[in-house]
C-alpha cells in the first residue's frame, strides 16, 4: 500500500512538473521582441476607389532578438471591413526588397488577408517590410484605415496598425487674424483668412467668391495676396502676368471679387491664406467688419462669415516712423518719429492739449521743439503739450527718448489722449530682455538642510554686448531669494562667444542683509562680446532655512553690467531677470516611476510593466499630446491629488512640493504659484485631458526624451 501511495506521489509530481515547462512555453509567455509601425499615414478621400498606402514595418528590437529565425515564422494580416486586396493582388511581391528577411511562401489569401511564412539569419537585426500596393476603397467606407497582424507562437507582437484615414472632401474656413481699418483708408490690408483641406487636393480648382460689406470696396491695383502652403493655387504669377490677365474679377462696384484657382496635383494636405486689400469709404459705418466667401460645385466651399477687421471713426491717427527693438534696463533709447495726422478739418481742436503717456516707461529728457505744440508738463511718464489756436494737419515728435525697467519685457505703448481729441495706443519699441536664463535641470531642495548641491545655471545674452563692460567694476550678479544663502563660492566660464570676464571668473560673495551669511554671488566684466555670449555658473551650494515653505525656488539676476546706473535709480531695481529654477519641499517623496509611452498605443510602460492609458497619445501641430491623468500616475500622484473642475475647465496637479494648474485651451498656465506658458494649449480628446509632453514632464522636474523612429516617448521621474 505505502509502494503504491509513492507511485501516485511521484506520478503527480512529474505532471505538474511538465505543466509548469509547458505553461513556460505556452504563446503567451512569448517576450515581444519586435517594434511594428507605418512609414506613412495618409488622408485619402472618400472618392478615391483605391490607394497605395504606407509600408508596414516589423523590425527586430537588436541584433540578439530572435523574432525572425532562420526557421520560417507565420504573419498574417487583416484588412479592416470595407478595404480589401484587388483581384489581381501580387501577394509575393508584397515582401519590399529593403527586407531582410526572406519570403518562405504565401501560405494564404483572400480578398481582406494573407498569411506569409518568412525566415530571418540570427545575430542580424532583421527587418519585414510589407508593400500592400493598391488597396481597394469600398465607395461606402469612410474611417481609419487599420490592419490587424498576428503572429502565433513566435515573439512577433500582435497588434493592429493606422494605414491611414478615408474622409469626405470637405473644406474648413476660419479667420487666423483681424486688423484695424480707420474711415477712409486706402489699400489697406484685412485680416487673414485661412482655407485648409481635409484631404488633399480638396482645394484644386474652382472659384472663390468674397463678397464686402457696404462702404468698403477691392483695391484696383491688387485685390488680394496668397499665402500658405496652398499659395501656388493664386501664386504671384498669376496675379499680374506680363500678358495683362489675371486669375481674378471685380464686379462694377468692386465689392465682389472672384478668385480662380489653378488645378494643382499634390498627395498633400494644405491651406490658403488670404488677406485682402481695400479702400474704405468716408460714408463706412464703424465697428466689426465681415464678409462673406463661398466656393462653387468644383470645390465645394461652404458659405462662410468671416470677422477679419475693426473699423475705426479716428479723425486723427498716430503712427510711429519704425518700431525700435530695444534691450531692457537701457537708458536714454530714441524712439521713432512719431505723427500725429489730422484726416479732416476740425479732427483737432486749437489751443486745447495732447497728452502722451508711457505705462511701462519713462521719458528721458525733452523732445525736440515742434511749431504749433508748446510743451506744458513732462513728468517722468507723461508728456503735455498746448495746440495752436488754428492746428495744421500734421505735428511731427521728434527726439523722444525713453529708458525701460530691467525687467520689462514685450511691447512699449504710449496712450495719446487730452483735450484737443487725441484718443489712441501706439507701440512704439520692442523690448527684449538683455540675458534669459536657463538651468542644466529642475532641483529640488530640502528645508533646513545645508550646503545642498544646486544645478548649474546658464546666464546667455540676448543679443551681443547686452552684458555690458563700459567700466572697470561692472558687474553680474546671481541673487538667492529669502531664506536661501549660497554656502560655498561658486565657478564661473564662458561657455559660448567672446565675452571676457574679469580675473578669470572669478566668483565673489556679498552679504547684502549684513548678517553673515551670503545673498549674492558676482562677477565682474572685463570685455563685452561682440557675439551672443553664455556665462555658466557651476558647483552651487545653498543653504536652505528650515522655515522656509514649500514653492518654488525664483532666482534673480542683475548687476551694474545689465542695467544702466541711471535706469536702476529710477526704477529702484537692478533686476534684469527671474526665472524659477528649483523646488523646496518638506513633504515625503513620492513613490515616482519611470515609463514609456508610444504614440497610437493605448499602453504604456510603467517600471517595466505594461499598464492601460485611458486614450492613446497623438502627434497634433508638431507637438506629442499624452494623458494628462496617467503622466501624473507616473509621477507618484494619485486620484485625490488630481482634481478637476468642469465649470473652469481647469485641472490641478499637487503632490511632492509641486503645483501645476493648467486650463483647457489656455497656454498660459501655473507652476507653484509661477505664471508659466507653453506654446500649444492643453485639450479635451474622447473625455480626457490631453497635454503637451515635455511641458508637463518638465513641470514636475522630470525628463523626456523623444525616439523619432519608434514614435516613443521615455519619461523619467526617478
């Protein structure tokens, strides 16, 4: 009895032995070992009873990958319902010659799949490129284009894969821009309007009809100009070729214009930009100007009313000879000529005031004598000045100089206002920042913590000479906000232009508040570039005081070398930029992971583990959108550190000493309190909140790292 109860021991022992090396062997315990993606995904229209679409590539991850063997492996792909192979399909042919691998057999066919036997070389990092060629469009079809592979029993993943998209030949029209018109303009230009297919060629041929509101009529010299990647369709050529045609036509009243377009081939999507050239009537009424633009049965263009200018009723204009481009923190920068220009009599008011006022400036000095305007009170921002009993048509501004805050950045305006019926903003200078400084990477420091390591920090120019060196002890400094010191003297080089610093670069410390310890950090200039210049700080080490709160880290720069004595005095500042470069925390860190993500793939990898993303990520304008929600999982957050609020359309991130707020459709948005901007704007897609990649990464002080080739996004948090 006990020899048999042995047997049946031993007998169940071995089988469960042998399940667990089967279940080893089993498919699904294969490693995908292989990346599958499209060279091309094309748009391709409705009508289009056939198209070649984009090659489907199946490549080895390396050389040690053994996807592909020298023994034949089985793919078999499937067409999505409503495309198929043609009758006369070459499906041997179908193995593109820039393979590696070799084709075995067509093991079999039909209408929507094929099954190959193909073989690889070991060590080779092999590759399967398949050309399906022509694929027939069902005329009902409309849709993704989509091939479903699978491969059964090797390490070849199964998946499905985006040939392309099947869309109706539809045309989108919308304003890109407005400008303003004034009662009585002469060839003045409207804002623009941009026309942009959905498919390629939508826009070939045809004519476009734009119809004007009353009081404004097309230029006779030249009513329109194209612009876009479509602009060949009413390109220059044939606006005004020599033999006296034209590819356009006013009627009697030329407030109606037709424009013919040419016959193009292209397998591209584009758009046309319009702007068009009027004259306005005296009789105009003001305010919003539309009009009306609609195609014909070739192109199809809906009818469309478009907001493209303001009409303003200005008797008198004020107009700027040149914009000027200015460095911050400057003093004494002359502005152009400005004219203030009466359109009709009585516009001005004799003996009565004009008024100029600056908002983010300063006046320096008089400005020159004009006949007709005596000047009555210049106060820093403001300028007066008495008309003449009877005013000419024209006054002249000459000689106005101004100086501008170290750390004003954008455009400078002054309000002309006053008595004598001046009621106009100009921009008359452009202000860039003398330095913009950046940081090798986000930090993060902890309260009460001493002489802890901080990134190096990238000081460059904005433009040759902005750093300044007019005499011996002008200098560049680098200043820690309240309750942060520098604890050791930091190094300082020249790591792009000729800038010359003073003593090697060496780094001095000042205690600004008088209580030991040091605020400050500076340099001195010996020479100034004669090219852009970058000044980078090294080995920084910063004490941090244990009262010191949560938020981020805003470090300024300044200095005698960046701002002008005189503007420092006015301003009472010295500060010629702030940028957030860090983080203090004295929260726990977060259980932060690092992933992959892949564009079209509703998946992603977290820690080496596959997880679920609620949408796949998507290329949109240039830029990678991933999901908000499962970025911010990486992070270490979790649901009650993601909030959401459907009134504001806002979403804010907060966890590990960070806080980022951001809104839909809005590309400004927070960082700890900080106004940040991004250049595409976060959106809603299939109910999830979409984000541009690398501002959000970014944000939380990770790093992400873009694979062309794959479509992958690598993101690290840790």
């Amino acid at each position: 009895m006990k020899n048999n109860s042995k047997l049946v021991s031993f007998t169940i022992t071995f089988f469960v032995l042998a399940a667990l090396v089967l279940f080893w062997h089993a498919p699904g315990a294969y490693a995908e070992e292989a990346e599958i993606y499209v060279d091309d995904e094309v748009v391709v229209s409705d009508n289009a009873p056939s198209y070649n679409f984009g090659r489907v590539f199946i490549v080895e991850d390396d050389e040690s990958s053994d996807a592909f063997k020298e023994t034949p492996v089985h793919i078999t792909f499937t067409l999505v319902d409503g495309v198929e192979f043609p009758d006369d399909a070459d499906f041997s042919g179908m193995l593109d010659k820039s393979s590696t691998v070799k084709l075995d057999r067509v093991i079999s066919s039909s209408k929507i799949s094929v099954t190959f036997s193909v073989y690889g070389s070991s060590n080779v990092k092999d590759k399967a490129v398949f050309d399906f060629g022509e694929l027939e469009i069902q005329s009902s079809f409309e849709g993704d284009v989509e091939v479903e592979i699978e491969s059964l029993d090797s390490l070849i993943p199964s998946d499905t894969v985006l040939l392309g998209e099947v869309l109706p030949e539809e045309i989108d029209v919308s304003e890109v821009s407005t400008s303003t018109l004034v009662v009585g303009d002469v060839d003045v230009a409207t804002g623009i309007v941009r026309i942009t297919e959905t498919v390629a060629g939508s826009l070939n041929g045809g004519v476009i009809n734009v119809t004007l509101p009353e009081g404004i009529k097309f230029s006779s010299k030249k009513p329109f100009s194209g612009g876009g990647t479509l602009a060949n369709l009413v390109g220059q050529d044939r606006i005004d070729p020599k033999d006296g045609s034209t590819n356009w036509e006013l009627n009697g009243n030329r407030d109606k214009l037709k424009l013919y377009l040419a016959n193009k081939v292209t397998n591209k999507r584009g758009f046309l930009d319009l702007t068009f050239n009027v004259n306005v009537d005296f009789e105009a009424e003001p305010g919003d100007v539309f009009i009306d633009l609609e195609g014909d049965e070739t192109n199809n263009i809906p009818l469309n009313t478009l907001y493209v200018a303001k009409l303003k009723d200005v008797g008198v204009t004020v107009n700027v000879a040149g914009i000027k481009t200015i460095t911050a923190g400057t003093w004494d920068e002359e502005l152009g000529e400005i004219n203030i220009v009466s359109s009709s009599p009585g516009s001005l008011i004799g003996n009565r005031y004009i008024v100029a006022e600056l908002d983010n400036a300063r006046f320096v000095g008089e400005p020159s004598r004009v006949r007709g305007l005596t000047l009555t009170e210049n106060t820093g921002n403001k300028l007066v000045w008495k008309l003449e009993d009877t005013p000419r048509g024209e006054y002249a501004l000459n000689n106005i100089r101004i100086c501008t805050a170290a750390d004003t950045i954008g455009e400078v305006t002054i309000n002309f206002t006053g008595t004598a019926g001046l009621d106009e903003i100009v921009t008359v200078a452009n202000v860039m920042p003398p330095v913009v400084v950046n940081v090798e990477g986000f930090t993060g420091l902890k309260a009460g913590v001493q002489s802890q390591p901080f990134t190096p920090v990238l000081v460059r120019e904005s433009g040759a000479g902005a750093i300044m060196a007019d005499s011996a002890d002008m200098e560049l400094s680098l200043r820690c906000p309240d309750g942060v010191k520098f604890a050791a003297r930091p190094m300082a080089a020249v790591v792009e232009g000729d800038i010359v610093l003073d003593n090697n670069g060496y780094v001095y410390l000042r205690d600004r508040g008088n209580d030991g310890t040091f605020e400050e950090a500076y340099l001195k200039i010996e020479k100034a570039g004669t090219v852009p210049s970058a000044i980078r700080f090294a080995n920084i080490m910063l004490d941090v005081y244990s009262d010191c709160p949560d938020g981020p880290i805003e470090l300024s720069v300044g200095g005698s070398s960046l701002v002008e004595e005189e503007t420092a005095e006015v301003f009472g500042d010295d500060v010629a930029a702030r940028a957030v470069v860090g983080q203090i925390f004295t929260t726990v860190p977060l259980n932060k992971s690092n992933g992959i993500f892949w564009v079209g793939k509703s998946y992603y990898n977290q820690n080496e583990s596959l997880a679920m993303a609620g949408v796949a990520p998507y290329i949109k304008d240039g830029r990678v959108y991933l999901p908000l929600r499962n970025v911010a999982y990486l992070y270490g957050l979790t649901e009650r550190d993601i909030t959401w609020d459907q009134a504001t359309q806002t979403v804010n991130l907060t966890g590990g000493g960070y806080s980022v707020v951001m809104n839909i459709g809005k590309n400004e948005y927070k960082l700890n309190g900080a106004d940040m901007r991004m250049e595409v704007p976060p959106e809603i897609y299939n109910g999830h909140t979409m984000v541009p990649a690398r501002y959000l990464v970014e944000a939380l002080g990770g790093k992400i790292t873009w694979n062309d080739q794959l479509k992958a996004i690598y993101i690290q948090f840790k």
